[in-house]
C-alpha cells in the first residue's frame, strides 16, 4: 500500500498470480459466493440456477470457488442477475450480497479485538483506521481498478475503473455501510455519487457516519435493497 498527497490511501498495489497471471485482474470469490446465498434466500434455488447458467458458471453455484476469480467473470454474474431479475429486485439480491460479504469479513478478516477497539475510539479516528484496513485489502475488489480513500466529512473512496461496477453499485454501499455500522457508527450511511457504468472515469462514495444523506440527491440503496440488507444481518 503506498500513499499519494493527492488522494491520500492508495491501495491500487496487488499480489502476483501464483500461476503468472497478473492479479489485479481477480477478485476475491465472496462476491459469487455470497451472491449464490442471497439469491436462494430472496428468490430460491432454482432461480439462482438460472441466473449462474447465464452467466456460465453453474458449477460456481454448488461448488463456490476457493480462490481469486476472474473479475469479468463476476460482471457476467452481475449482469446475468439484471438481465433475470427487476431492477429492484436484482438490486435487493446485489445488496444482500454485499452486506452477507461485509458480514464475512467481520466474523474472518477483522480480529475481535480490533472490533472493540474501534467501537470505543473517536469516530474521525476508527473511521480512518477503517478505511486504511479496508484499502490494504482493496485489491479483493477492485481487481484492475485503482482504490483510494479520503477521510474527512464526509469521508470519500473512489474506485477508478471499477471492473465489477453496477447500477447504483449496491453491492459496495451495502459492503461500505455494514462495515461502517459495525465498526464506526451504527446509523452511517452510504451515498453513490457517480458511477463508471455512466462514463465517469471512477466510481465515487460518500460515508457519512451522522446518516445523513437520506433526502440528499445521489444514489443511495433502494428501500427494497436495504431492508434486504437489514434481513442478512439480523437489523
């Protein structure tokens, strides 16, 4: 992880392959897996099947993988999910989804001390400290593109060419705002500002640990999307 002035932590560094390919065209498999489970909770099994097969990556359904994948593979998943779903609906299982990743990665990448330790610090401060752990593992999602993170009110992190890019990016915002209501304020809120999908050359969010932006413009998860949200993680 390096640091640049202009736009504070910057985790766009990954890993070599350990087959060669390079790395930063992959992603972490909690985005097909956790989008399996989200899609049999809301919509059944059958469903899901349908939606894997479009994508083809039906054996992905029963045998989730166990290491990085393919980034374009998950923007097919993505958008077998549109093309089989409403827009609402679709978005709902995205957001699911997210919010099941977030969840993950609190029970098995955050140790529980540091939960209690960020609970307890100054919000300005656990929110930094936050963001700084989420950028140094960054390249789990972005795959090719570049993450960075400002913190400040409110706090900014932008995804430049963001390869698994959605409508409204649900899937981040539900990440983004479950790690943030578990570890820094409990009614923080994500807005999506502006989105590669549109032609914007990186995929901005807002966090506003206060949850204030409801009534604000911008894109925030869709009612349906964020009590699906709420479902997944027991609020």
């Amino acid at each position: 992880m390096t640091a640049g002035p202009a736009h504070g932590i910057d985790a766009s560094a990954t890993p070599a392959a350990a087959d060669g390919v390079d790395a930063r065209s992959r992603v972490g498999p909690n985005a097909v897996i956790q989008l399996g489970h989200a899609l049999r909770a809301q919509h059944g099994k059958a469903l899901a099947i349908q939606v894997y097969e479009a994508a083809g990556l039906r054996g992905w359904l029963d045998q989730p993988p166990e290491d990085m994948v393919d980034e374009r593979a998950v923007d097919q998943l993505f958008h077998a999910l549109r093309g089989r779903l409403a827009a609402e609906e679709a978005a709902a299982v995205a957001a699911e989804a997210g919010a099941r990743t977030a969840e993950y990665l609190l029970a098995n990448r955050i140790p529980r001390p540091a939960h209690g330790m960020l609970r307890l610090l100054p919000q300005p401060l656990s929110a930094r400290l936050l963001l700084r752990a989420i950028g140094a593992n960054a390249w789990t999602f972005t795959g090719s593109g570049i993450f960075r993170a400002r913190p400040g009110s409110p706090h900014r992190v932008e995804i430049v060419s963001n390869p698994i890019a959605i409508p409204g990016c649900v899937w981040h915002v539900a990440v983004f705002e479950t790690l943030f209501r578990a570890l820094v304020a409990p009614h923080a809120r994500v807005r999506h500002d502006s989105c590669c999908l549109d032609g914007a050359p990186a995929c901005l969010f807002e966090i506003d640990p206060h949850g204030g932006y409801e009534g604000r413009g911008g894109l925030e998860i869709p009612r349906t999307a964020r009590a699906a949200v709420s479902k997944a993680v027991g609020g």
